[in-house]
C-alpha cells in the first residue's frame, strides 16, 4: 500500500512541490502541488509500483500514461485531466496533470455519505459520455474509482487516471473494490470492465459504501469481488436495476452502454429537480478547498449541457452490418395490405414522402418526420426495445433477431410470420459526422455486391427530429423477389447514430398500407433517452 508519508517540504523530482493531501485510496494518495519551475498549481497522484522495475519497464509506463492521456484529452477536453509528466521516485510512480478545479467524487462522499439517486444519475451520466469516447477509441480506463472522478462546483467531472491501467505491471494497484471480477482473477480486461467500475461507483453514490468492502489486504479485497455474492441495493430506486445490470460477474451479460444512457435519462427526465438541491460542500485545506454551495443556474446548464452531449450526431450502418437485403420470407408473399399485422385504407401522403405515383428507378422525396398527431393509427402498437429506443410496429410485428458487434453496434430486425416486408434498426458508434457520405462510402459499396443492387436517384441530405440525416433507396434481389428500400440514416452524438431500413417487395411497394407504416415507422421512432 502506499503511505502518505511525503513531506511537504520535499520537492518530487526536484521540481513539484506537494502542498496537501487531496484524496487517499488503498494504494494511490492524490496530492496538490505547485510546479516550482513554472509556478503552477498541479495535481500529483503516487501510485505505488511492484518491486524492482527495470528502467526499460518505468520508460514505457510514463510513456503509456501520457500518450493515453493526451489521446483521450483531445476526444473529450475538459472532461479529462491532461498528464503533464510522469516520473518513477523512491519506489512510487508519480503521475502529474493538469490541476482540477473541483472536488474528488470519494471525497464527497466521505463528507456527505449518500447522495440521491438523480444526483448519482447525473454524475454517472457524465461518466458515461467520457468512457464512451475513450471506448470508441479503443481505450480503456481499467482504474475508474471516485478518487479518479473530480466533481466541479458546476456539477460536471472531470476524469483522470487513463493510461495507468496496465503501466504499473500489476494487475490492479489502486482501488481493488471497484475492480471488475475479470480484473481480481488477473485477466485481460476490456470496456466491460469500466462498465463494472461505473456501476461500482453508482452504488456507492447511493449506498454510501462500495459494492465489496475494503479488506485488511487487496488480495482479500479482490478475491470477494471475484467470489462474494453482490448486497442487493436498496437505495438506488429507479437506478437498481442499472446498477444490478452493470455489476455482473459475467462481463458479457452486463448491460450495454445505450442502456444504461437510456436509464440515466429516465431518471433526469422524471426528476429533474433532484440533483438540484442544497448539498454541504466538504472543507477541504489549502489549495483544495472548493467554491461556493451548488448553484442551481450552474446545475440546470449542466444537466442540459450533459443530456446535449449523450443525445447530439448518427449512423448509418458500416460494411461491417450489412444485413440481407429483403424480406424474410422467401418466394412470393401476399399483399402487404393483407398481411399479417399490416393496416388497410390509405392516407394522406406527408409533404415530401415517397410519392404513391413515382416510377420504379426515379428518387422520391424525403418521407417526412413531422408528426401530425401522436395517436397511433389503428392496428400500431408501441415497442420498447432492451436497447433503449422505441417505435410502433403493426400489430403481431416482433424482433425477428439481433446482430451485435459488443456494444459497439447492433442491428434489429422486425417482421410477422408470413409478412414480406421488414423493418431494420441498427444503432452504430462508429460512423462519420456527414450522414450521407456514410451511405456514400460506406454503406452502398457493401450494398453494391447484393444481386441487382440498383440505387434509386441521389442520396439526399435531410434533417430528422432535429439531427443531420441522409436518406438513400434501392432495388436488389432476394430469394427471386425484386425488393425495394428506404435508408435513413442520422447521427445523435460524435461517431454514434441510428439508420431505419424498409424493404418492401417492389411491385408493393406504393400500397397505401406500405406507405402509411413508413411514416409511422419514422414519426414514432425515438432514441434513448427522448
């Protein structure tokens, strides 16, 4: 374990002077400090380091912390506290960044003991946004704890500790009761296991205690992560089964990042007013002493600063979810106003829909967004997917199966038995900003190799329920059936968005019914957290 025992007097390599303790964990002491070469105020974290280590070995930790700090840094500024140095000393490896105006999270509470379940909402929502772009980078935290979490007056984080996860050649070496189970037992770990970490910490936001207690030594602490049974919490409200579904033993069964999102903004959405009130702020000394009491202007601005972050850029699928081009059924199908589940009668046609008239091989319109009403036409029924998303679907309409890529990507496909059309959802977090050059590069060269694959005019730049949206139609060929499809495809966030896939077989495809589910496919459907 590490001790606090530095002297304040004593510089860190002769040049970072230590001023106060900030925040102690089992094996990491956080400390603010003053640069004396530059006379900035910094913060120092010692982390202690296995016996012995070669200067090869200290070489490529520094380098690792701050090249993975400085990659994360620039995905999510302001959000992750930059490493400005990093030096080996008298057996501890000290990490410098950038000073945190703000308050560690394990700090808070050890001053507070408990905070709402909104509050812990928020606070892991913004948590969230970080991991998700360091996940999408291929980063992984591997050291998340609330000694790692800053909490600013404003009610935003700030994150520190990238890159010391597998740089200090120990399998875990500062907070073992916020190591996932795959950690304890020494495996390779993935984005699985910050996911374990930030349900780790929700629960001790809500229960005022870790998941699994602190032990006499971190061997015993990890072996009842990796073994113990977890103490249901009793605290956390809507946020149980969050929490429950994050910390898992199982890394494949924990719940998925859109999800989570998808709980988060429930529980602001419902009770906004929550993380609002008063709390005591801890008295820190020195240089760590916080700002005034929790301003509540500051806390709407960041609750809508964070709901704008996780909701805001798109996706069309890549060439890596390409689905099969058309119905499930094979051969010839009935009508599709017949079908099973499809609704009869027509309706009006929305501004800028695909025109019942238009030829086969010339571009319609955009179908539009804008719903006229929100009760669904007869025979619709809403549906709440585990993913997070929802839409109405016709009557007797289910997933027909999922393809998943971690939870990275994933596609859904709806149908009913004995009905040719189909509908397909894909949700992706690695796309670009432009959503139509993702249908343009992306996407069509994929769709190019399918059986008389013909796109239908241009790909058409549009707006959907307020995001940059793109959509495309063509032809193809399944199972000797002539099909047709719109695509389109939006983005909700950086690198992360959503396509809706119709196909149809061609000479149905101007039915009234067909038409009709087609803009209530695109009225209803809503993302996570809307």
């Amino acid at each position: 374990m590490v001790k606090a025992g530095a002297s304040t007097a004593e510089l860190v390599a002769g040049r970072y002077r230590l001023v106060d303790v900030v925040h102690r964990e089992t094996n990491r002491v956080s400390y603010s400090g003053e640069d004396i070469e530059t006379a900035r105020t910094c913060l120092l974290t010692q982390v202690g380091l296995p016996e012995d280590p070669g200067p090869d070995e200290r070489r490529r930790a520094a380098s690792r912390i701050l090249r993975t700090s400085e990659r994360i840094g620039l995905l999510r500024p302001g959000r992750v506290a930059t490493a400005l140095d990093v030096v080996e000393e008298a057996g501890s490896l000290w990490i410098v960044t950038e000073w945190v105006d703000g308050t560690p999270l394990g700090e808070l509470l050890t001053q507070q003991g408990t905070f709402n379940y909104v509050r812990a909402a928020r606070i892991g929502l913004e948590l969230l946004d970080v991991l998700e772009a360091a996940h999408v980078a291929g980063i992984t935290h591997g050291e998340l704890s609330p000694g790692q979490v800053f909490v600013r007056d404003d009610g935003s984080v700030v994150v520190t500790g990238f890159g010391l996860a597998g740089a200090t050649l120990a399998p875990r070496v500062a907070a073992p009761s916020y190591a996932s189970p795959e950690q304890a037992r020494d495996e390779r770990i993935g984005p699985a296991s910050d996911l374990w970490a930030l349900g780790a910490i929700l629960y001790t936001m809500v229960e005022g205690r870790p998941p699994y207690r602190e032990r006499d030594r971190p061997e015993a602490t990890l072996k009842g992560v990796d073994r113990l049974p977890l103490r249901a919490p009793v605290r956390a409200g809507p946020l149980t089964q969050a929490v429950q579904g994050l910390l898992r033993k199982d890394s494949r069964e924990r719940l998925s990042r859109p999800v989570i999102r998808d709980a988060f903004m429930r529980v602001l959405s419902e009770d906004p007013e929550g993380s609002l009130q008063e709390m005591p702020r801890p008295r820190l000394r020195g240089r760590c002493q916080v700002g005034p009491a929790w301003s509540r202007r500051a806390m709407v601005a960041g609750t809508a600063l964070a709901v704008v972050t996780v909701a805001a850029a798109v996706l069309v699928a890549t060439n890596d979810w390409q689905d099969d081009p058309g119905p499930s059924a094979a051969g010839t199908a009935p009508s599709p106003s017949a079908s099973a589940g499809a609704p009869t009668g027509s309706s009006p046609t929305p501004t800028g829909s695909p025109s019942p008239t238009r030829e086969p091989g010339t571009p319609s319109a955009s179908p539009t967004a804008s719903p006229t009403g929100n009760a669904l036409p007869p025979g619709y029924r809403t549906y709440k997917s585990p993913d997070g998303f929802s839409v109405a679907l016709p009557e007797g309409w289910q997933p027909l199966g999922t393809k998943r890529a971690s939870d990275l990507a994933y596609r859904v496909f709806f149908s009913a038995d004995g009905d040719p059309r189909k509908l397909a959802i894909t949700y992706s977090e690695r796309v670009g900003p432009d959503p139509v050059a993702v249908w343009r590069d992306d996407v069509q060269p994929g769709l190019e190799e399918w059986s008389g694959f013909q796109r239908i005019g241009d790909i058409e730049a549009t707006t959907y329920q307020g995001y940059k949206a793109a959509d495309m139609e063509w032809l193809s060929d399944k199972d000797g059936t002539r099909v047709r499809t719109f695509g389109r495809g939006f983005v909700v966030a950086e690198h992360r968005g959503y396509s809706l896939r119709w196909t149809t077989p061609e000479s149905d495809w101007d039915d009234p019914g067909n038409q009709e589910a087609l803009k209530v496919f695109l009225r209803t459907f809503r993302v996570p957290g809307d």
